[in-house]
C-alpha cells in the first residue's frame, strides 16, 4: 500500500518526494476533484494526505469520502496556521485520521 499526497503546495509535495510518498500539486477546483475521485477509487494506495488548504475548501467531499470508504485512510496535513491552535485541534486531528466520530470517556 503506497500512501499519497494531494497538495497545494509545491514545496510540501517537493518536501514528501523526498521521503518517498507520491502526490499531485493541485493547482484548481477541476484538478482536484479528478485526483482525488482517482485517488479514492486506486485500490494501491492505503493513505491519502490532503494539505490544509485543500481540505478546508472540499471539507464536504472529503468527509463524504471518509464515511463511505474505508481505504484509502484520508487525513490532511496541517499548514503552519494550524500550529498553536491547542491541545483540542491535535485530539480532533488524530481523532479524525483514524476516523473516530465522539471522545472516548474512561
């Protein structure tokens, strides 16, 4: 299972190349919608990563995705603006890369 990127940013796909994960610079609204329906369909790619941008403008179709799939893991990328938003945004963020809906209370 591969894992792959779709980015906005030239510099963060230039920067997971470099480690080995594969990705598309996504450059419009069109361009997005293709890779990520291809993405969502491969059945060789076990986790797509989404910078923050792009999952911010298709919050609603990349959540749809999440519940009706159940591979690829989708889970975006924090940009430099999600640093310092708190112990809450990294709880929600985990809880949303491993597809948790509710806290879990002990």
């Amino acid at each position: 299972m591969k894992i792959f990127l779709l980015s906005d940013k030239l510099d963060t796909l230039l920067g997971m190349r470099l480690v080995g994960v594969e990705g598309r610079h996504i450059q419009d609204t069109h361009e997005f919608l293709k890779e990520f329906e291809a993405v969502v369909s491969s059945k060789n790619i076990g986790i797509l990563l989404i910078t923050q941008a792009l999952y911010d403008e298709f919050e609603e179709t990349v959540n749809i995705a999440k519940a009706s799939v159940n591979q690829p893991l989708i889970a975006f990328l924090p940009d430099g603006g999600s640093i310092g938003r708190g112990e809450s945004f990294i709880s929600k963020y985990i809880s949303q890369a491993i597809g948790v809906a509710g806290e879990a209370r002990v």
